[in-house]
C-alpha cells in the first residue's frame, strides 16, 4: 500500500515539480547532469566544460519551391563533446526543432556514446520544416542545401549524422551524395544510409532490437515475466513499430499503439503485423480497429506491464505522472518523461529505463556501419545483431551495477556511468 506521502504530495514537492517542468530541454538535461555530478564528486572546474557545447551552428537554407517560391528554413548542428572520439548524432526534420531542443539531445548523445562504450561524442541537428509539407523534389533539395550549409564540421573522423524523426535511409543517402561530391566518394560520413551506399544490415530495426534486450534483462531484475507481460507503445514510427514487432515475437502481449492519429488499444492483444500493413498503406493507424480508439493521452495512461514511450519528448509530467499505471517504463523515444515526471514516478516505485540506454541501440549499429565503411566490409545481419546484445546487455548491467551501489534510479546510475567515462576521458587527454 502506497504511503499517504505517496498518494498526497506535499506542496513543497508539487512546486519542484512544476519547477523543474518549465525548465528549458536543454536545462532538464543538466539537471540530471547536477545530480549525477555531484554523486561522482567531478570538480567543478570540470563540470563548465562537460556541460557546454563546442559548436553550435544556426544556417539559413533559401530552397525554390516547387510553385517557384523562394522560402527560408532554419537548419541546425550542435556539437558537445567529443573527448571520446568524432561527433556523433541523429538528423531530425520536425517544425518544433530549434537550438535548444537540438542542444539538449547533442548533450544526451555524449553520455550515450559513453554508457554504451563507443568511441563517439555528442552531436544533434535538425530542420525547422513541416516534413509532410514539402515533395520529394523540395525534400531532397533541402537536404542537399543543409549538407552543405554544414559542410565545414562533417567528416568520417570530425562529425558523422544519421537518420532521427521523420529523417530515414534515403535521406541520409542524399547526405551522403552532397559530401562526397565535395571530398570524393565518402560512405563513413553518415550512417543509417541504404545498404547499397555501404549502409549496414540491421540498421532499420537496431533502435527497437536494442531496446528489446536492455527490457529482456530490466524484467528479469524487476520481477516482470516479457513471455505474458502486456504492452503499451506510444509512437508507431521506425522504432516505435519495430519495438513492437520484436516485442510481439518474443511473447509479449501488445495491448496499446498509437501514433499523430490517435491510439487503438484491445486487451486481447493487437495483431501487430496487420498493423504495421495498414500504416504502410494509410499512412497512420487513422482507420485500424476504429471502435478501439484512445487519444495518445489515454494510451500513456493505460494499464499495463511495459508503457514504452516510442515518440516525441516531453509526454509525460507531472500533471500525468500520477495517472499512469505500468510496472515499468522503458524510453524508447528521446527525453519523453519530465524531470517532474519522473520525481513523480520515482516516488511511486515505477522503474524507469533511461532513453539513454534504452534506445542506444541505433548508434551502436551506426558505429558497426562506420566501422564496416572504414575497413570495407560488410557484415551479415545476425553478426550485427550478436554484437549488438552484447554491447545492450554489457550497457544495461553496468547500469544497474552503477545504479545499486549508488542507490539511485537507473537514469541517474546511467549518467553517472557516462560522465565517468567522458570525465576520465577528458583528463587523460590533458584538458
């Protein structure tokens, strides 16, 4: 039975709640950082320079529509840190993207790259664009136009991007072409492209696979059995499908998706591969089980085993943290729980998988897909996805190890696991 404490908190505690709530993404960020920092002891000498960017570009891009327009988007690129080796990090297209939202995931891809111990840093860029907007001409021409805006940072040893929100394969190929028109043929510039331009084989499904064995080993450590466990995901993209369709085939009831439509929940479990045919057809879930519907908000609120937050941040806070009903949470999206959220769900007793864990995944068959370019080759699917358990389930223990000695959430053991890493890092290099 939850404590009165629990049930009713205090109006000291919803005040730090809101606080932390209308903090900047960026802020929300380095509060984790704070707190993680300060259980490492790292000097704060040190702490300015673990916390700022190195470079942050802000680029105009003028593109002719196709009605003969001449129209301006705003293009960004943040580096953060890169004392562990070249910049790394995801491309997002998206109308709510500016320099502060791109700021704070660059700061996420550092300790990222760090907890799954690749030797990248933290980068993030973004396009200010309505994606569903623009044709294939535009798109593809806009794509081009920012390569090049941000020619000057990119390279296979400075800074190498790859597919984010509503960014994919075919774009990144197009990234691809743009750079090595300038350098000559350059596959390692990016990753995430088609296997045809030296993408790598798993790649497409590397986010939710990864995030499916770091939940494989969270249940064995909090009691829940994935053979018989329901399911809920919100967001239906790239990840958010592939989580599913991984889910599903390892036992896992799924009871709840959703994506910009709406959600569709049965108890009785969803059919997930029809599912995936119907947005592949109408391009939403808009349409599939209509007398099942939910709203997005009713889907985070669902009672389930595993809510997996599959879609854009800041879905959950402390005005729906008390409602929601999972035994775990596990991020699949980047940034989806507020710092408020997730003091809420703390003192509730749910277990929390960081996004900083959970969806490593892609970056680390990025890094195989680097790797494969500089050297060559190509590697076969199942041997990409047998590194790619090892470095998940190598990730996910060192976590919890870090979390139990500690007596810390696991979001705070993987911070403190990054910051380490890139702590040590830096002073080995002499900074």
């Amino acid at each position: 039975m939850k404590s009165t404490q629990e049930s009713f908190p205090s109006n000291r505690e919803q005040n730090l709640e809101t606080k932390l709530d209308n903090l900047s993404a960026y802020e929300m960020v380095n509060y984790y950082f704070d707190l993680a920092a300060d259980k490492l002891n790292i000097p704060q000498e040190y702490r300015f320079a673990m916390k700022g960017t190195y470079r942050e570009l802000r680029v105009q891009l003028l593109l002719r529509m196709d009605n003969g327009e001449l129209k301006e988007f705003i293009g960004y690129r943040v580096q953060h840190n890169a004392s562990r080796g070249p910049y790394k990090g995801g491309i997002r297209y998206h109308k709510d993207v500016d320099l502060d939202e791109v700021r704070a995931l660059a700061s996420l891809m550092t300790w990222k790259n760090a907890i799954v111990d690749i030797p990248f840093g933290g980068a993030k860029g973004g396009i200010s664009v309505k994606v569903r907007d623009l044709s294939q001409r535009e798109l593809q021409g806009l794509t081009r136009i920012y390569t090049r805006k941000i020619d000057l940072c990119l390279g296979p040893h400075k800074d190498i991007p790859a597919p984010d929100v509503q960014t994919n394969a075919t774009i990144m190929g197009w990234m691809m072409d743009e750079y090595s028109r300038r350098r000559g043929y350059t596959p390692a510039c990016v990753t995430g492209k088609p296997i045809e331009l030296g993408g790598s084989e798993g790649r497409e499904q590397a986010t939710g696979r990864g995030c499916v064995f770091v939940v494989q080993e969270a249940c064995q450590d909090f009691g829940i059995d994935l053979k018989n466990a329901t399911v809920v995901i919100q967001g239906f993209g790239n990840v958010g499908s592939n989580l599913a369709l991984l889910l599903d085939e390892v036992g896992a009831k799924i009871i709840g998706i959703s994506d910009l439509s709406g959600g569709v929940y049965d108890a009785e479990g969803i059919h997930i591969k029809k599912a995936i045919a119907h947005v592949k057809e109408r391009g939403s879930l808009e349409g599939f089980l209509p007398n099942q519907r939910l709203t997005n908000e009713q889907i985070l609120e669902a009672e389930c085993d595993l809510l997996c937050p599959a879609a854009l941040g800041g879905v959950i806070t402390h005005k729906n943290a008390p409602n929601v009903k999972a035994k775990m949470i596990v991020e699949a999206a980047n940034h989806p729980i507020t710092p408020g959220g997730d003091l809420i769900l703390n003192r509730r007793g749910i277990p929390i998988v960081p996004d900083i864990l959970a969806n490593a995944g892609g970056v680390t068959v990025s890094y195989f897909e680097w790797t494969q370019n500089l050297q060559q080759l190509h590697w076969e699917e199942d041997y990409v996805n047998q590194e790619l358990h090892k470095k998940m389930t190598k990730a996910y223990r060192n976590v919890h190890a870090m979390s139990k000695k500690n007596n810390v959430p696991l979001r705070i053991g993987a911070f403190m696991l990054g910051l380490e890493r890139v702590f040590n890092a830096m002073k080995s290099r002499g900074i």
